[in-house]
C-alpha cells in the first residue's frame, strides 16, 4: 500500500516521531509517500520528497499530521482523485484531524486493512471574476469569504440566487460555507450547525449592518453570485490560507465544486461525538 504523508511543517518537534512512524510503516509493507516539504523542514536526508501535488496521484491513501489548516490544505489538492484522508491531530481543536496520537497505530493499521469507514465531503467552486475581464477558479473544503481588512469601512455586497436578486448585504463582509465549513468561521459569525453530510451552501454575513439579514442555506445545485459595490482593501479568502483582492465592480461565483473528498472515521466515533467533544456542544 502506497501511503502519502503530509505533516505540519512548523512541528519540528514531532520530526522524531514521525521517523519512527515511517519505519514502522515500512516494517508493515508499506511505502511512505513523503510531501517534500516535510523531508526538508525534518531533516529527513535519508528520504527522497515526493512533490505535494503528486502525492494524490500515487498514493493508495493518505495520512494528515496537523491541525485542520493542514488539512485543509491538502483537501484542495485532491481534485478528481479518489483518495482517502485520515487525519492525525497534533493541534488544539482538530475538528477534521481527529484522530489522536494514542490512537495512532491502531487507526493507521485499520486504515491499511481497510477496516474503517469514509464520509464523503462536498468542495465549493468559486469563479473569481474582475472587472478587467480576468477570471481565476478556486476549492475550498471549509468556506469562501469576501472580508474586509481590519481597518477599512463596511463592504455592501449584491447577491444574486441564480440570477434572481437576494439583496444588497452591508456588513464587515460574508462568508460561503460547506456543511464541513459550517463549524468553522461560519459559526463564529452566527451561522447554524448542518451535519456534514447534508448537500447545502451556507450564506452568514458578518456582522450585518440590518439585524434582518440572517444567514441562509440553500440548495447547492444553483449560482451563488457576489457583486461588490463598495468597500476598501477587501480580500476573498479561501478556505483562510489563500487571498486575492477584491476591488469594485469584482463579481465571485460559487457553487457546489464537482469534486469531493473522502474522510476517513474511526469506527467508534460520530459527528456528534465530535461536536460534543471538541466543541463543548449542548454542555451545561
């Protein structure tokens, strides 16, 4: 079995470890498929790095170490590969990466026997649109927001169902969320919690300037489209680790991406599981 291996870079403190994981793999048959950015940030000198955008292309499976944002980040690079993700916490939250490292072996060796279960994700596509006529497509896994800078006005926003109009949104800016992405920054801004399974796009603004404007959740086979109108050093942000401005006259169109990732759970834990766990979920 062909297994690829992405880790947080910045964790030089777990390059030992991570050495000790990779012989035992290798002592079990399996061929460690290492992100080249990870053989240089561990000193792994003895290990030949396989570029990141490969890894979905050979690998049989693939294992996360990190926190979500490593997980997020290696989700886009999936695409149309079918190529289950087990992710490995060495965060603090670890919402997407839940398995924890006194589990390690053991969920890594169901993995390899093919004894675990895979919840499928749904991406969203954004179609960045400028008013010089170029255009750029992004995925995301978790959200695409439209933001503000920390010391600039209100945005106001025109959204468009379709081609049918929502409203004009003034507020600190908004965010287009997965059902995966909806415990993220979604939730923070006041968004609902939809089970992840759930074929849906969330609309939160942020901090709207009318009470009314409340957050949505709608199909996911329509348009989503986002004029801006005005507002200053506004940025779209994807998944919060890529970001492009977005000036006046710019137009964002999101929809469900026809790509999806696989997930792989432990056998013993739900969604709820998770929400009570991670997120103190329905505790007094």
């Amino acid at each position: 079995m062909k297994l690829g291996l992405f880790a947080k870079t910045h964790r030089t403190d777990f390059a030992e470890e991570f050495r000790e994981i990779l012989q035992w793999l290798e002592s079990t048959g399996c061929t460690p498929l290492v992100a080249e950015d990870v053989v240089s940030s561990f000193g792994l000198s003895e290990i030949k790095g396989v570029a990141r955008e490969r890894i979905p292309l050979l690998a049989d499976a693939i294992i996360v170490f990190g926190g979500d944002g490593t997980m997020l980040s290696v989700a886009r690079l999936i695409g149309e590969q079918k190529c289950p993700i087990l992710g490995v916490n060495l965060g603090s939250l670890g919402f997407l990466t839940e398995v924890t490292l006194d589990r390690l072996y053991t969920d890594i060796k169901s993995l390899i026997e093919g004894d675990y279960e895979v919840e499928e994700r749904c991406l969203l596509q954004a179609e960045l649109r400028t008013v010089d006529g170029a255009s750029q497509l992004f995925h995301a896994l978790n959200d695409v927001v439209i933001n503000k800078a920390a010391l600039a006005r209100v945005v106001r926003v025109d959204a468009y169902f379709n081609e049918q109009f929502i409203a004009s949104f003034v507020a600190d800016g908004m965010i287009v969320s997965t059902p995966t992405g909806s415990t993220a920054y979604s939730l923070s801004a006041g968004g609902p919690i939809v089970y992840p399974s759930l074929e849906s796009i969330l609309i939160t603004p942020i901090c709207p300037h009318t009470l009314t404007n409340r957050p949505l959740i709608i199909p996911p086979d329509h348009r989503i489209r986002f004029i801006l109108r005005s507002g200053e050093d506004v940025m779209l942000t994807i998944d919060g680790q890529v970001g492009v401005d977005f000036t006046e006259g710019d137009e964002v169109i999101c929809t469900r991406s026809p790509y999806r990732i696989e997930l792989v759970r432990p056998n013993n834990r739900g969604f709820f599981d998770v929400l009570r766990e991670k997120l103190n979920w329905a505790k007094r």
